[in-house]
C-alpha cells in the first residue's frame, strides 16, 4: 500500500513538473501558454519591469525588494512568485496578473532560475 502511494505520489510530481516545463498549455479561461522558451533575458526581466519594479527598483523599494536585475530577482524569485499567485493578498497590490505571465516564472524558477 505504501509503495502504491509512493508511486502515485511520484507520477504526480512527475506530471506536475512536466505540464509547467517546456510546454503550450490551454489555461483556465482558454486561451493558450507558450512556456517553451523562457528565459531571463528575454521573459522574466521585461515581466518584473512591466509589473513590479515601479514599486520594487529604485532608491527606495518598497518592502526593501528590489527586482530590477538578475541577482535581485534570484534570491526572491519564491517569494515572488507566492506573492503573484496568491488571491488575498496579490503583487501587484493592483491584482493579479494574467496567469500566463505566472506559469512562466513558475517555469523559470522550476528550470533553476538561470541567467539566460
Ligand atoms: C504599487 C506598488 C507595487 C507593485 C507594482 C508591486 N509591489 Fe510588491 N510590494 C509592495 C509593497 C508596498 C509591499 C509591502 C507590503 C506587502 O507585503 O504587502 C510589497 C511586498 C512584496 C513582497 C513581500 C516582501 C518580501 O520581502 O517578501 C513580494 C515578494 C513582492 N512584493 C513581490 C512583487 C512582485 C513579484 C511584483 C510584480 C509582479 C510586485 N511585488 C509589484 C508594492 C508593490
């Protein structure tokens, strides 16, 4: 019995992580995520400035975040991404944002948050 659980358990993982690595997903509300090339460079930077550095960049971040480069990002990029997926208390303060943008951080933290 344990070992049945076990490996349900692992299929699950298993599953879990393949649907948000390198893939095109149909979200929720239908319409399609392209998570197969997300990188730094390209991805993640130009998200924290269109959605977070306003706030957090600067002289005086808020929450003393600040999450305008690379090395900023990778030490909260966790935090980061609970605090954009949660419902009650979202960043940006405004609300979420689409839940595309989310799985793609939620892609490049799962693929080791490099600098690519
Ligand atoms: C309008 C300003 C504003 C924007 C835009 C904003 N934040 Fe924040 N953020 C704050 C403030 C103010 C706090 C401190 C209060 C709180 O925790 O709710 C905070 C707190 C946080 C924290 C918790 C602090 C910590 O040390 O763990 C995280 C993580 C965070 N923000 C991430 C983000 C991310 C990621 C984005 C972009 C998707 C973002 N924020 C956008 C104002 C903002």
């Amino acid at each position: 019995m344990k070992y049945i659980l076990f490996s349900m358990a692992t299929a699950l993982t298993i599953f879990s992580v393949s649907c948000k690595n390198n893939s095109v997903e149909a979200l929720s509300n239908g319409s399609i995520c392209d998570t197969s090339a997300v990188k730094y460079s390209t991805t993640i930077k130009s998200m924290m400035n269109n959605h977070c550095t306003n706030c957090h960049g600067g002289a005086s971040p808020s929450a003393g975040l600040r999450l305008e480069n690379y090395n900023d990002l990778v030490l909260r990029g966790q935090a980061s991404l609970q605090r954009m997926k949660s419902s009650s208390n979202p960043m940006p303060p405004s609300g979420k944002i689409d839940d595309c943008n989310i799985n793609k951080l939620a892609t490049w933290i799962n693929q080791g948050s490099l600098n690519n």
